[in-house]
DNA sequence: GCGAATACGTA
DNA sequence: CGTACGTATTCGCT
C-alpha cells in the first residue's frame, strides 16, 4: 500500500503516447498559423498536464525510442515491420514536443539500440525496487508485464489520450484473466500483428489463458505440449518456436544502464521564460494557462515577480533630485553607457510624471512643464545626449504636445530588440527583459491604486539603461548600421508624419457612405429576390448553405468549416455553374467592405479635420513599416468607387496641394541589382516599358509587337517571381494551363538566368546562415528553413526568397525618408510628409513649394541608394489624393 | 468577451 | 502551390 510520504515516480512512453495522441485528435484542427501540425504535441502535453494534477509526482522521466532499429530488428529483421510510413503531418512533432519538455524541465531518456519501453521497465523495476509508486503511462500493451503492487500501468483508451485505464494486477485480472507478469506469454502465444510477430495459428487469448490457467506458464505449455489434443496441438507443436521467438521478442529489457539517477528526475519547477517561449510557438495559448496554473503561476501575469534571480543586481532606490542637484546628476550620467534612460507616465496624450535611471541610480521627477526645478531635465532632454526610451515614439509625440522636441539619439530598446529579432513575439520591455537580461520585470499588483515597491517608472527606466549595452553588444556589425543609420533617425521622422495627419473631408466619406449604403442594401434585396429568402449575406456559413445545398452548385476549394466562397471561388463558380445570385453577391460585398472602410475611416477624422494613423515601426518582420488606428496603407485604389474614397484625402488648411512620390518597380529593380542579371539590367537602363521590353525577349518579338495580353502575363510573372511563385500558382492567377505556364516560366529563366540563380541563392545562403540579409545588413532569421515539415519548410523558403528584396526596399524608402526630412528642416520648408504607404510617399505643399519640394523629394529617393539600375520615382500633383497619385 | 476562421483592402 | 501587413464580420466558445 502506498502512503502518503511515498515518492511517485511517473515514467511515460513518449513516442507511443504523441503517437496515440495523434491519432486522437483531428490533424487538421491543431496547425499553428506557418503550417506546423502540433495535435500530437497538444495531445499529449494535456494528458501530461492531467496527471501532473491527479498524481501529483514527484519524479518524472519521457523515454523516446531513438529510431525504428533496435536490438529486436537485428534479432528478428521483420520486427515492427508491417509499421507504415511515419505520417508526415506526425514528422517534426516529436522534437518540438521534446523542447517543449525541456522547457518544463522534465527529463527525457534515449538509449541507443533499444526500445522506449525497455527504459520504462528499467525505470519502473529500479524505482519500485528504491520505494517509488511508480506509474508507467504506455500505449504499447507489452508493459503490462511491467504491473505488480507497486506499478500502476496507465493505457489509453481508444477514445483518446487524455483518458486513461489504470491497470494493476486486480485490473489485469479483470481483464484477462491473468497475472501481469503472464501477459507476456499470452501475447507470445497470440502473437502480436501490430509489431509483425506472428502467433500459433488458432491460438487466440481464451485458448492462451485456459493454458496458461493449466499450466501456469509458456514453458510449462510447451514442455506438455504434447499432451494438448486437437488440431489447435497439433497448431501449438508446429508452432512452437514462435511463441518461443515472441517471447523472446517481448520480453522487456529490466537492467539497461541508464544516462540518469533516479534522484535526477525529481521533479523541479518549470522553466517558465522557455515554456512561455516554445508554447508561444506552438501557439498553444489555453495550455499554457493550464500548464501556468497547475504550476502556481499566475498566468495573467506576464511575468512572475519572485522568479528574479538571486543573481540580478539590486535595485537602486530611486532619489528625488531637483534644480541644481537634478543638473549635476544629469551632468555626471549624461555620457555613461548608452545615456541615460527615460519612462514617462502619458495620460491624455500629455506626459505627467518622468523617471531618468543609468544602471546604477535612478530618479523620480515631479515633473512640472517649465518649473524652474525642472530646467536642466528640459535641457536634457531637447540636447544632443542620448535619450534610452522603450517605445519612444509615443513618448516624443507626448513631449512634443508640451512643445518639447527630443533631438538627441533615440536607443528604443524596443526597436533595438526588433532589429535583433525581426518577428519575434516578445515586444515590450518586459518580453525584452527576460531575453536580454534574463530577470522578470517586478509588476505592480492592479488591485492596489499606489503602485507598490519595486515597480513603476523608475524600475523601467533603470531596466532600460541595463538593456540598452546589452542589446547594442548582441548587434552585428550590419544591423548596428540599420539601427544607427536608419531605424533611430526615421524615428522622429514618423512621429512628426504621425502628429501632422492628413486632411479627410468628413463631408464626402459621409456621401460616400449613404450611397454606398444604398446600393448595398439595393443589391441584397435583388439577392434576397433570386433565392427567394434572406440570409446573412457576410456569413459564410449561411452563404454554403445557398449556393451548395439550396441551388446545389458544384464543390469549390475546401476550407476548414466547409467549402470557400472567396472572390476567386465564386468566379469559378460563375463560370461554372453562372447565376444570378453570385453577380449580385459580389457587387453587395464590393459595396459593403467600401462602405466599412469608408465609416472607419470617417470615425478617424480628428477634431482637427484630419486623420493621424499610427505607424508600427516594429510590426513587420521584413523591415516595412506598418499603419494602424486606422490603416492607412490599405485605402482603396483599383476600383472606381475605391478611388472615390482617396478623393476624399484632401491637401490641408493652408496648403496649396497634395504631392505623391512613388519608386517605380522598386522590388523588381531591386532583384536585378541583387542578381546582377545584365539582361534585366539592361531593361532598367533603357528606361522603356519594363513589361514590354522583358515580354520582347520571352515571346522573341519586337517590343512594339508586345500584345497587351502577353504584357500582362509577362507583368503578373516577373511581379510573382520576388514572392516564390510557382508554375501551378501561377496557371492558377492566369487562368491558363499549367503546361503553359511552365513554358512561360522557363522562357522567362532562359533570358534572364541570373535572376533565377539570385533566387536560388538567396534560399541556400538563408539555410547556411539560418537568416537573410537585405542590401542595407537587416537580418531576418529563418529557422523554420531546417523544418522536416515540408508545407513549414516551402512556406519558410518562399519568405526567405522575398525577405532580402521587399527588405531592401524598405530600407532605401526609410533611408530617403530621413533625407527628406532633414532637407525639408534644414531649408525652412513648410510642407509636410504625410503618409507613407510602402513605396509612396504624400505630402502637404506648402503654396509655392511645390517645385523645391518635387525636385528635393525626387532627388532624395532617387539618391537614397546606388544601385546597377536607376531608382525611378514618379511624382504627382492634385489637390487631393486621388487627383495626386496619377 | 475572446479567439479562430474567413474574407479582403494595400504594396 | 505568392510575400508583407490590418481590419471587419460571424460564429462557437467560456
């Protein structure tokens, strides 16, 4: 009998138990969002969590087969050799869930040359023999040899993984009619499909256990064997070496030596920063809930206070300094490190309460604008020192609302903790701070009003001048130059974009908007008509049910709830199947999405009568910048009614009119410097129709016998060629066969080889360095290039493909942009820029500045880098955007 | 109230 | 089986 004070030793099998688990749950319902299949590990790290709970152990080990081979197969070469092939949405798991362990800190044990299960019987033999309770989680039916008093199997059911039979030696004498340690001769007997080991003919487990009830044991079955009549003898007399070799087969190995200690397994508290790390990537959210709170953590919590290592350094008690003690401080810090950091508290878009720390002081300012104790805060502030911030832009836009710009060198260890790592989860202060430094951010309990020792500004200010070294060392030489060269000087220039907005005309998108509404509701009811019923037109459930149940119309693209009814569907459709209803029904979402951004964008409009988007400078994994509250990189322009809505950003009180400036085929301009391929250098050179002159070397006729269908076909390819596209994707997007596609693909390679070779390159380099590099030194890590999931590892190649390119014309538009800004500052312009949409660029002229400003503008884009090719730039005048953007 | 899934706007 | 984003809607879940 166990008792209280009894160790519990939990041993599971992990290969068979992620095995069981995946095929428990539905493949397809456990994806993250890049492709990785993760229902083998979600499966099993909730059965784990289960019994973490119920059993409560206090040692745990995971054994893992290392391979398919083993002892057995060189034994018997046909053992488990009916086994398939491993499936390959089940490939890859197996290490993800291995890391997964580690992070929780539970031992995983391989043995070379044999079985998982032989591990288990070790285990569980030594751990009884120690005075462990020990349970062996398996779905291999051979450990139940394994039970006795003190071990407990616990065996999955067939419903799922997370539903477990306990076996002890009552149960497997419920259950078969036998003592554990017989299983093995039942099985021997029986013989056993599942690993190839064929039985006695005719045996079955009622004859095996009648025997062995006779007997009392396979030898002593065999030694009588000829004692047992009937043709099921005589089977057993043919048979017998067999059962022989099965027993052999089955019989687990109990005294392996094992890369562990017992005591080594005791369990320890999860390593919460890697757990958080890998289940993120998992994108296991509610698991790790579980997991957290199982665990005693908070998981609301983002990071747990009593987790600071013992090794941080202490905390400086922040000082309040004033007038001249304030200026000496600042005097004295102002050149150590990175500079000094700074937290503000912003409420109402107006900074309320400052914080400055280096690594080893910090200071509270009862900050008051102006106040005379505050000067030589102010001074500093709008000085040429170096200001470290964390999200600096919101803080300058703050500062600058109090009229106080921030000019010296801006170290966001945000921004500096996203030139590191492109893409990674991990964006705030506190996410940085456990990866750089390792230690948890004291957070202050929300309940209590007074924020409570230990947390706050001066707490952030002094973790950011602690960060600020450590994530400037971490940079290479070529993102140190991104960082420095154009990350930190377009800074400012954002958040001045940002605070200047861009004038909307609330009269025009409210027009717009009603008729747009209108026809909306005109083109619902003519659908509601051709049904003859009214659904939910936004619904694309209701929307299946129409077009595939009531009008039965054929199977389109299969989606996770059903069959697709995008844009692209419901045209096949029409081709397919024409009716009424599909015309109808994409005019009506035409009209409702135009309407929608129409409204959002009218709910934007600033008391100012203008729109101030916020730009992410820290969104996109490539180096682009991104725009939210609202989008502004999104605003309709193919579509006629689209374009109505651009008409409606207008140039500014006071201005004159809108200026746009775009690069004309930059990316594609970018990939023929980046390949060096003379031809498509050459096209650039000749600054004629760039579609035409390639469509004039790949159908091998005269640019002016270019026939606008071929220009197109030409122009949809060399723009899919940057973003991977295939031969299938690409029939696909022309509607034309796929052996047409192919021809057109290897034509287009035949003329401009080094474009293909480029491309090549750019995936193998990226495999070898895991990460790619744009012309300007940003890197972006790939380590999903290495996956053996192939849909992870294509998806992986395609980005990485497209990473350096769209990468590099994000760098040269960001590097113009600071120019820009400075000659605009510089020569006392009063224009504006405004908007920034990828490879475009709008601005507020001030009257009679349009002239200085194109040429300024056109001169700092074209200038921004020195390409093979010319950086061609189109620019634009109108007094709104539409009129402006040709 | 939250998230996943779907759909769609831009470069 | 084409990269990079943000937003709105519906629907099923807690």
């Amino acid at each position: 009998m166990s008792n209280e004070n009894q160790p519990t030793l939990l041993v599971i099998d992990g290969h068979s138990l992620a095995f069981r688990a995946f095929y428990a749950l539905p493949v397809d319902s456990f994806q993250t969002s890049d492709g990785q299949h993760t229902n083998a590990i979600h499966g099993f790290i909730a059965m784990l969590i289960n019994l973490l709970k119920a059993e409560k152990p206090t040692h745990i080990a995971v054994a893992f087969d290392i391979s398919r081979y083993s002892f057995r197969t060189r034994e018997y070469p046909e053992y488990k050799g009916t086994r398939g092939e491993t499936p390959p949405e089940f490939i890859g798991q197996i290490p993800l869930l291995q890391e997964a362990l580690a992070a929780m800190n539970i031992t995983t044990i391989t043995v070379e040359d044999y079985e998982a299960d032989d591990i288990l019987a070790t285990l569980a033999t030594t751990g009884s023999a120690a005075g462990y309770r020990v349970l062996v989680v398996s779905g291999d039916r051979d450990t139940i040899q394994l039970v006795n008093d003190e071990v407990t199997l616990l065996y999955p059911s067939r419903q799922g993984v997370s539903d477990l039979t306990r076996y002890d030696p009552a149960k497997v004498q419920e259950r078969y009619g036998i003592r554990p340690e017989q299983y093995p001769d039942v099985a021997a007997l029986v013989g056993e499909t599942s690993d190839n080991l064929p039985g006695v003919p005719k045996v079955g487990e009622k004859t095996a256990v009648k025997w062995l009830g006779i007997y009392g044991s396979l030898d002593g079955i065999l030694e009588n064997a000829e004692a047992i009549t009937g043709k099921v003898g005589e089977s057993l007399r043919e048979h017998k070496d067999r059962a022989v070799r099965n027993r052999r087969l089955n019989r687990l190995v109990t005294d392996l030596a094992l890369p562990v200690e017992l005591s080594s397994l005791a369990r320890s508290a999860i390593d919460e920063e890697a757990v958080r790390d890998i289940f993120a990537r998992l994108q296991f959210r509610t698991l790790l809930d579980r997991l957290l709170k199982t665990e005693g953590i908070d998981p609301s919590a983002s990071q747990a206070g009593s987790a600071t290592p013992t090794s941080a350094p202490e905390r400086p008690e922040p000082q309040r300094l004033l007038d001249e003690e304030l200026r000496a401080w600042i005097e004295r810090n102002a050149a150590s490190g990175c500079g000094i950091a700074l937290t503000a508290d912003v409420v109402e878009g107006r900074v309320v309460d400052v914080a400055l720390s280096t690594a080893e002081q910090s200071v509270e300012l009862a900050w008051q604008l102006h106040g005379a104790d505050y000067a030589p805060f102010e001074e500093w502030l709008t000085g040429d020192s170096p200001v470290v911030m964390a999200g600096a832009k919101s803080l300058i836009k703050a500062f600058h609302r109090s009229g106080l710009e921030v000019a010296g060198p801006i170290i966001d260890v945000e921004l500096l903790g996203w030139v590191l790592r492109p893409g990674s989860p991990e964006k705030d202060l506190a996410g940085i701070a456990r990866r750089y430094l390792g230690e948890d951010l004291p957070v202050g309990d929300p309940n209590q009003l007074i924020a409570s020792e230990g947390s706050g500004l001066a707490v952030d200010a002094w973790f950011l001048s602690r960060l600020a070294p450590v994530m400037r060392e971490a940079l290479d030489e070529g993102s140190l130059r991104v960082f420095d060269d154009i990350e930190v000087p377009v800074l400012p220039v954002l958040a001045e974009m940002e605070l200047a907005g861009v004038a909307v005309s609330h009269d025009e998108l409210h027009t717009l908007s009603t008729s747009l509404g209108d026809r909306a509701a005109d083109l619902a009811a003519q659908a509601y008509a051709e049904i003859g019923r009214e659904v939910n037109l936004g619904s694309p459930k209701q929307l299946q049910e129409v077009l595939f149940d009531q009008l039965g119309m054929p199977k389109t693209r299969a989606n996770k709830t059903g069959y697709s009814t995008d844009a692209g569907a419901l045209a096949d459709l029409q081709a397919k199947s024409p009716h009424p209803f599909l015309g109808l029904l994409l005019q009506h979402r035409d009209a409702t999405k135009l309407r929608q951004i129409v409204e959002s964008l009218d709910k934007a409009i600033a008391p100012d009568g203008r729109i101030h988007t916020t730009y992410g400078q820290i969104g996109a994994s490539t180096g682009r910048l991104s725009s939210t509250d609202p989008n502004l990189q999104n605003i309709p322009i193919r579509s006629e009614e689209g374009r109505r809505i651009r008409s409606a950003f207008h140039a500014g009180e006071g201005m004159e009119t809108l200026l746009t400036a775009d690069y004309s085929q930059i990316e594609m301009r970018i990939m023929a410097h980046l390949s060096g391929d003379p031809g498509l250098i050459q096209a650039f050179k000749e600054g004629e129709d760039l579609h035409r002159f390639v469509g004039a070397r790949i159908f091998g006729v005269d640019p002016s016998d270019v026939t606008p269908e071929m220009r197109s076909k030409v122009k949809a390819m060399s723009y899919g060629l940057a973003y991977g596209l295939s031969a299938f994707g690409l029939s696909k997007q022309l509607r034309i066969e796929s052996s047409e596609a192919k021809k057109l693909m290897s034509d287009y390679f035949e003329r401009f080889g080094a474009v293909r070779d480029y491309l090549r390159h750019v995936v193998e380099q990226a495999k070898t360095d895991g990460y790619t590099t744009t012309i300007f030194g940003r890197r972006r890590p790939f380590p999903e290039l290495s996956s053996p999931n192939r849909v992870v590892r294509e998806n992986a190649e395609r980005a990485a493909l497209n990473a350096p390119i769209q990468g590099s014309a994000a760098d040269i538009m960001k590097i113009a942009m600071v120019r820009i800004a400075d000659e605009m500052r510089t020569s006392d312009l009063r224009s504006r820029m405004l908007l920034q949409v990828h490879d475009e660029l709008v601005f507020d002229v001030a009257p009679g500045e349009t002239d200085t400003l194109g040429e300024l503008v056109t001169r700092h884009m074209s200038g921004a880098a020195e390409l093979s090719v010319p950086l061609d730039v189109q620019l634009g005048v109108g007094t709104d955007w539409n009129t402006a953007g040709h």
